[in-house]
C-alpha cells in the first residue's frame, strides 16, 4: 500500500507540473474575462469559459483529502458504485472524458501558444489505477489534432473527425473487455466526406458560421443504428447527440455512435442528456432497468462518455445511485 501511495503522488505530480503552464493560462484568461461566457481565442477559435475553469482546477479536486462540498461534487464515488454494480452483472465499464477543446488546441489560446499535453488525463489515471476500463482521448488527439481538426472552432463539441477518431479508439477498448464473438453483427457503409455548415453554440446569432468535413454512416438495410436491444449501452452527454441528430446538433448519421456502430459492425443503444451526464443518464438507466431488468442484463459493455469538464462544474453533481432496484 505505501509504494502504491508513492507510486500514485508521484504520477501526479508528474502530471501536475506538466499541466501547470495550461492551468495558469486558464486562470490568467478567467480573470480577464471574470463576466464572460465565450471567451475568443487566435484565429477565430472559441472556448466556454466552464471549461477553463475546470483547467484552472489542477488536479486538486482527484481524490480530495478532505470531503467536498457538496458531497456529491466528487465524481469517483459515484463512477465506483456504477462499476461494482455492474460488475455484479458481469458488464464492463468504460469511462470516456472528452478532453477540454483548450487542453487540446493550446495553439489558439490568448496569450501565445502552449504545447498540448501528450501525457494521460491524471483523472485518467487515477481510474486506470482502481482497475476502470478507460480510454485515454488526451493523449491521442494532442497527436491527431496535428494531423486534422479534432474540435469545432465556434462549438463546445469535438469535430466529425474527432468524432470518428474517437469512436475508433473507444471500439478498440471494447472489443479488449467485452464478449462479443456470439453477436449477430449488421452491415454498415460510410459515405465520403461532405461539407456541412452549422452556427456553433459558442456564437451568437449572426455571427459567421463553420464548414466542416463528415461522413455519414447508415446500414445496409436502411433499419435504424440505434437500437434498444444491442449488446452495447452509451451513456453519455451530447457529444453522444452532436452530428448524429440533426437539428441544433448540426448534422444527421455523422456522429460518435454512428462510427462507434460502423466499427463495432453493432447497432448501439444510447441513454444520454444534451445537458450534464454527472447524474441524469443513470437516473434513465435505473429507471429503465427497473422496468425491464432483461434488458440491461443483456448488455456486453457499457460506455459512458462525457466532458471531461463535467467533473468539475456539473451543475447537478454525481450522486451515487444503483443501476436498478435489486441494488438498493
């Protein structure tokens, strides 16, 4: 225990001192702007101010030493019942935080570049070390962010390529934890890339809108990719909705669980908020579950996926719930 106490202070103090330049910038940026939502970085690049204020946090708020307040503003208890139950079941986690947009395009921070960190997410980390199936999106897309855009420049969203660089990465993990060799698979097919223009939910009305490249997945058989019945379960906020449902989520068929589904030759569940994913998400799946436990029990995998500023600044905090009613 004590070596792995060492082990651990020292993995985040690595960490710590590598993210230390982009926390200080945050700060530096919150404090100018103190009233400010949006604030405008180089080359028509925007970023929400939540997100810096979750930078600006260190690593501080990881397994505090003392409780905060509230209580159910530490995410780990909550993602640690979620865990336990569901490995009762038998169905693998996997914890996805998408990576703050400042911690990835540092370039375009105010106040001159900064190397993005190639490290792993010390939250990242930390569930890594309590035995959690993670995906560690940080570190890939300081590197693919080289090659492609990875996020919106006026939206709080990753782009329709980080979308699918994302879900390739998260289908890897799955097909590593999850038994899924007696599953019927279906046939998909992407399209090629086709613009799509879109006002980002960082501008205001009348303000230029962004191009885009997407591609677009659909299954051979024209039924739909999302059904209740897959063996895979998202959980998630709405980078599970953005390209993926049209409307004010800007594109139709283009998103992360049309390529997850393309990937995995699956069709995908979703259980998911457009707003926080800290607690709602698995109030649904309670829910659900309490109405027909076959269902869930008849899951291979579940994927949670939200923004890694939501452990942070959720606005509804993540209280620890069971998955269904046997767990109460």
């Amino acid at each position: 225990m004590k070596h792995t106490l060492l082990l651990l202070t020292a993995l985040f103090t690595v960490n710590l001192h590598a993210d230390e330049p982009l926390a200080a910038r945050a700060s530096e940026l919150l404090e100018a702007n103190p009233e400010a939502r949006v604030i405008a970085g180089e080359d028509g690049w925007l970023f929400l101010a939540s997100e810096l204020r979750h930078l600006a946090r260190g690593t501080d708020w990881i397994n505090p030493a003392t409780p905060p307040e509230p209580a159910n503003a530490d995410p780990l208890p909550a993602l640690r019942l979620l865990k336990s139950q569901l490995d009762e079941l038998g169905i693998p986690l996997i914890i996805v935080p998408v990576p703050a947009k400042a911690a990835i395009q540092t370039d375009a921070l105010p106040g001159g570049p900064l190397p993005p960190s190639q490290r792993p997410a010390p939250f990242v980390a930390q569930l890594k070390e309590e035995g959690f199936h993670t995906v560690d999106l940080r570190s890939f897309f300081a590197e693919a962010q080289h090659m492609t855009q990875v996020y919106c420049k006026t939206d709080t969203h990753w782009s329709p390529r980080g979308a699918e660089f994302a879900a390739e990465r998260v289908a890897e993990r799955v097909r590593e934890v999850a038994d899924l060799e007696d599953i019927p698979t279906i046939e998909l097919e992407s399209g090629g890339f086709a613009e799509i223009t879109f006002q980002g939910d960082l501008t205001e009305a009348g303000d230029p809108t962004e191009t885009l490249m997407a591609r677009r997945v659909q299954r051979t058989d024209g039924e739909s990719i999302r059904q209740e019945s897959s063996p895979i379960l998202l959980l998630g906020d709405s980078h599970t909705y953005v390209f993926s449902d049209g409307g004010d989520m800007h594109a139709r068929g283009s998103g992360f669980l049309e390529h997850l589904a393309l990937e995995l030759s699956l069709p995908i569940d979703r259980m998911a908020n457009r707003g926080s994913a800290s607690t709602p998400p698995r109030m649904s799946l309670f829910r659900k579950a309490a109405r027909d436990m076959d269902w869930l029990e008849n899951k291979r995998a579940v994927i949670y996926l939200f923004t890694a500023r939501e452990l942070t600044e959720s606005l509804n905090g993540w209280s620890e719930l069971p998955i269904a009613p046997r767990f109460r």
